[in-house]
C-alpha cells in the first residue's frame, strides 16, 4: 500500500459520534494537510466522497445522510470551514 494510500485509509476509518465530530473533522484535516505537505493533494470531491462513507457506515443518522446526498455534499463543503 502507497503512503498515498495509506493516508486515505486512515482518513476513512471507522468513527462513532460518541468520539465527537472535532475527532473525525481533525482526523481529516490532518489527512488533507500530509496530502498537501507530499504534492499529491486530494480533490474537494473525493475528501467529501471518504466523509460521506464514513457517516454512512456509523449508521446513527440515515435521516441526515439522505438528505445530505441530496444536497450532494454541500453541508460538509459549508462546514469545511469548522476544520
């Protein structure tokens, strides 16, 4: 596995809401930034793609990820912000 890769994977990884969101919101920041920091930037597109697949799989809010997918990631692309 790619460092590339390997950082994706950690951005990924499982979260549940009891961690908090500032740990899954630093857990990606500090992905994008090592991405930055080694020339290989991640698209704003697939940073929102590993957020939505890690919502999804805590499985704690289908009614929010409906609706998210139907805004096509722009509540996290409001809160990119926060991070």
């Amino acid at each position: 596995m790619s460092t590339r890769e390997a950082n994706q994977t950690r951005m990924a990884a499982n979260w549940h809401p009891s961690e908090g969101f500032e740990a899954l919101a630093d857990r990606i920041n500090m992905g994008i930034q090592y991405a930055q920091y080694a020339d290989k930037p991640i698209a704003d597109g697939d940073i929102v793609d590993i957020a939505k697949r890690i919502i999804k799989r805590c499985g704690l809010f289908p009614e929010e990820y409906k609706e998210w997918i139907t805004q096509d990631g722009k509540m996290l692309a409001q809160k990119k912000n926060l991070v």
